[in-house]
C-alpha cells in the first residue's frame, strides 16, 4: 500500500480523501447564502442532532429552517466557531 500516514492510506481506510468529504459538506443543506462553509453544515448538524435526542426538534424541518436561519445570520456577523454557531441554533429554535 502506501506509507503510514499517506494520502493512500487515508483514501483505503475511509474511501474518501478528507479534503474531499469537507469539499462536500455544503450539498448536507442548501444554504441561501453564496459563501457556504463547512462549518456551518458541521454547526446545523451538532444543533439537530441535541435538538433530536432532546425532542426538540419536531417537526424536524421546521425546527431544521429555524436553526440554519439562526446560524445564517450569526455567521453574517461575524460568529465562525461551530460550537458556538450550534449554540445559537439551538436556542432559537427552544425560544420558537
């Protein structure tokens, strides 16, 4: 095969080159926004799956709507941390 650490060895243990699942993560949503950033996807992501498991999140695309809106609009001022983004989702959609 290839060198530890390589390239091919990550190709042969997930299938997918990483820089290519990250390259991917926008089709996850369709984000209304030209910039889209796999951080938000991973934000949207963290927010459901907490909103999931805690029965929050019925109906699920509407509690879905609410979260990327909330995560759109702190990415636009400025918010790029992931935890930090999901966080803000998570709280608009338990105040909606």
């Amino acid at each position: 095969m290839a060198k530890q650490g390589g390239v091919q060895e990550r190709i042969a243990f997930t299938g997918v080159p990483t820089f290519l699942k990250k390259m991917s993560g926008c089709v996850m949503y369709p984000w209304p926004i030209g910039n889209c950033d796999y951080v938000m996807d991973d934000a949207l992501n963290i927010a459901m799956d907490y909103l999931d498991r805690t029965g929050h999140a019925t109906p699920f695309k509407e509690a879905q709507s609410t979260a990327a809106r909330a995560i759109i609009i702190a990415w636009q001022s400025g918010v790029q941390h992931r935890i930090k983004l999901a966080n803000v989702a998570i709280r608009a959609v338990e105040q909606n």
